[in-house]
C-alpha cells in the first residue's frame, strides 16, 4: 500500500514538472518568434528603428520579468498572468508596427 502511495506521489510530482517545463518552452518559444518578427520587419522595412528599439525594449522588459518571478524559485500564478499579458501586449505592438503603413507606395 505504502508502495503504490509513494508511486503515485512520484507520478504527481513528476506530471507537475513536465508541466511546468513545458510552459516555460512555450514561453520561450513565443519569446523567441517575437525577436524573429521584429528582426523581419526591420529587414523588410515595416519597422522604422525607432519601433525597433521600442520593441526590443519591450521584449527585454518581458525577459526581466520572467527573471524576477524565477528568482524565489516559484513562479506565482499572478506573475504568469503578468507575463502573459506583457507577451500579449508586446505581440499586439510587433504587428501593428508591422502594418502602420497601410498605404501601398507603388
């Protein structure tokens, strides 16, 4: 009985882990694709180097605040959420930098 407790406690923690794991990669994936969007948009010229640097801003403001909520160890649910947003947020600025030039020069 012992046996199968204890089993099933290192089942539960380790699901746990890979989850939190597994949220951190997406994460930084999405940290990762908005650097790539950035870098593509000033190579492409949607984004002015002013935008540039005011997203790349963004984008290491982000990165300091995942730091932080790592640094006790636990990343609470509310820094989660705050990060989230600040991702969300950032994403929003990446495309409508992006796109603020609607009229076509031909």
């Amino acid at each position: 009985m012992k046996t199968r407790i204890i089993a099933a406690l290192i089942i539960i923690i380790v699901a746990s882990a890979s989850t939190d794991s597994l949220a951190q990669a997406r994460k930084d994936v999405r940290q990762k694709a908005q650097r790539v969007r950035i870098a593509e948009g000033r190579k492409d010229g949607e984004v002015t180097n002013g935008e540039a640097a005011l997203l790349n801003k963004q984008q290491r403001s982000i990165r300091r605040s995942e730091r932080r909520a790592k640094a006790d160890g636990e990343v609470t649910v509310r820094e989660k959420v705050v990060i989230e947003r600040k991702q969300d947020r950032a994403s929003r600025n990446i495309r409508r930098a992006k796109n603020n030039d609607i009229e076509k020069k031909d």
